[in-house]
C-alpha cells in the first residue's frame, strides 16, 4: 500500500494572514523605514510573515552590529505605530481593532533580561592597584548608566529600602515602632526579617552606598587619565582595561533626551550589580520589583517618536543614538571585567 505524503506549504506563503488596516499600517511604516535608511539591504530577512516583522528584524540586526558583541548585556528594540488620534499597539502584542489610521512610530528600548553581575572584589581590587581607583570606576558606571543603560547599584539599593521597609526614615526603627511597639521580641524578630541598616553597612561599603558629592565626569576623567598612564606593568593589563573602558565612558557626552514619559516606579534597569554572591542586593530588587507590579510602573529604558512625514527625523535618531551604543558597549565592558576578571 502507497502511502499517502502529506502535503506542504512552500516557505514563501505567509504562516499567519493579517487584517486589511493592519497590512495597511505595515506598508504605511515599511516604506517609512525604507526611506530613512534605517537599515542595509542584509539586514531584511530571508522570509517574513509581513513587511513590518522584516523592518523590526532588520533594524534589530542594524542595531546589534552598531553595539557590537556584548557579554553581560541583551539590549532589546521594539517599534508601537502610533494613529493620529494617538492610539497605540505594538507590533507584538495586540493588533488594531478598527481601520487604523497610522500617523507616527514610536521606537522603545530596554533590557531583555536582567542578571545579577558581582562586582565588589573587581572594585575593591582596583583601589589596592591605585588608590581611590574603585569608587571613581563605580561612580563613572553608575552616573553614565542612568541616561542611557540604567543599572541597579548598591547606591540605588539603600535608597529603595528607605522607603520600601523603613517608611522613609534612614534606619528601620521608626517600621518597628509602627508594627510592633516596645515588644522586643517582636522587634527582634521582625528586624530579623527585614533588611535592616546594620545588613547594608555590612554588605556594601560606605563609598559604594552613597552618590559622591562633588565628583564631576571631569575630575573622574582627569583621575582616570592619570591612571591608565600609572598602569604599566606587565600585571597591569586588566586594570588598565577597566580604567580605559571607565575614561572612554567618562568622555561620552550623554543626557536624559529619550528618557521615557510615564508615571510609576521605575524598573527599567539592565543588570543588578552585587557586591557579593548573595548579599541583600538581589533581594531589595525582586522585592522592588514585586511592590511596583501592584501598581504602574516603567521597564522601558528610552524611547522616540517621530512623524511618518519625516522620514529624516528617524535617520537623526539613529545618528543620536551613536553616543548611546558606545555606551553600552563600555558598560557591559566595565561589568564584564568586573564580574569575571582574576583579581
């Protein structure tokens, strides 16, 4: 008996087929990004399942080789269209319901993942090289960070547990007095349980707690200048590489320009950044992350709009965001040295 082959469908026929304003809007943004360059010809796919996904896929591959290869870091893109009535949907998550009329796309940007990196030994290794070496690197990571790449640093955990346990006071004895009076066994159970002052000072250093008054981007680079030529040794490769990495970082002009818009608490940090292996850091952070789901919040790290009419606008966009990815580069660098150097 023949057996029967089962019949297949060619690679060029679509797995999935669209609605009409949704094809619509596609073509619409498709040749909007074909106009402003946003990508080479390699970038677009072999098959897609529509012309949008081949733009997304392509400008995600544009971008990634403008980063280059990354250790620690998986930086993720995405495109929402945007009506002119300002109604919004990605091209993820949920489809147009109604004819669309598509008048602006809107590119956002975040983590696709984030990891605890330890980074305490690196640091500390650093300022036995050179004196005063690991506060200025940290300080450069975390100020430099915060407009393109957010990172959650031991800094940014002590201001979290402020108000996320201690009621916004600077120790946890004004939670207990609420939650358990002058029971002292209670108290003791209870700052037992929580993160409290004394396991900070204990997990990181005072340095690395607090943001460094009057340590300018032009005092780190100066000292780092001063560094990198110190740094002559034959033993000296990795700590000369994290002080060029920390300067080329220090010399990036970088500001808040596509900070994102939106309320809420903010959780849009691309790594966790311990001190050590299973210190407090990654339990103040789940936490923060569980207190801002009960609410609104913000994952998205930048993001930028622009009118469908002006397609040179987005190849202005591109051109701005070269300081940006330089910038990630030499922090998922910095993080990467840091985390799994031989100190």
């Amino acid at each position: 008996m023949t057996a029967l082959a089962l019949p297949r469908i060619g690679a060029l026929v679509p797995r999935t087929i669209a609605p009409g304003p949704l094809l619509a809007a596609n073509a619409t943004v498709s040749r909007f990004l074909i106009e402003a360059e946003a990508f080479d010809e390699a970038d677009i796919p072999a098959t897609w399942s529509d012309s949008l996904s081949a733009c997304q896929q392509a400008l995600d591959r544009w971008i990634k080789r403008q980063i280059g290869p990354l250790h620690c870091l998986n930086p993720r893109f995405g495109l929402h269209l945007l009506s002119r009535d300002g109604d919004c949907y990605s091209t993820f998550t949920n489809h147009p319901k109604r004819q669309f009329d598509v008048g602006a796309v809107e590119a956002s940007w975040g983590e696709y993942h984030e990891q605890e990196w330890v980074v305490g030994e690196g640091l500390a290794a650093l300022s036995r090289r050179v004196p005063g070496l690991g506060p200025v690197v940290l300080h450069v990571l975390r100020r430099q960070s915060a407009w393109v790449y957010p990172l959650f640093t031991p800094d940014i955990a002590c201001d979290v547990v402020t108000y996320l346990y201690w009621c916004g006071e600077d120790d946890e004895e004004t939670a207990l007095d609420m939650n358990c009076g002058e029971d002292e066994e209670a108290r003791a159970a209870m700052r037992e349980e929580m993160v409290s002052k004394a396991s900070l000072e204990a997990a990181y250093p005072a340095w690395a707690r607090r943001w460094p008054r009057g340590l300018e981007l032009p005092l780190c680079a100066r000292f780092l200048r001063r560094a990198v030529k110190r740094l002559r040794a034959p033993g000296d490769q990795t700590v000369r590489a994290v002080a060029e990495d920390a300067l080329a970082l220090a010399s990036l002009d970088l500001d808040d320009t596509f900070r994102p818009d939106t309320d809420g608490e903010f959780v849009g940090f691309g790594a966790v950044l311990s001190w050590t292996e299973g210190d407090v850091t990654t339990r103040i952070y789940d936490d923060l992350l569980n207190l801002a789901h009960q609410g609104e919040y913000c994952e998205t790290m930048g993001e930028f709009q622009v009118q469908l009419g002006d397609p040179g606008a987005f190849a202005a966009w591109q051109r701005a965001m070269a300081g940006r990815f330089e910038a990630i580069r030499r922090i998922d660098a910095l993080i990467h040295r840091l985390s799994a150097g031989d100190w």
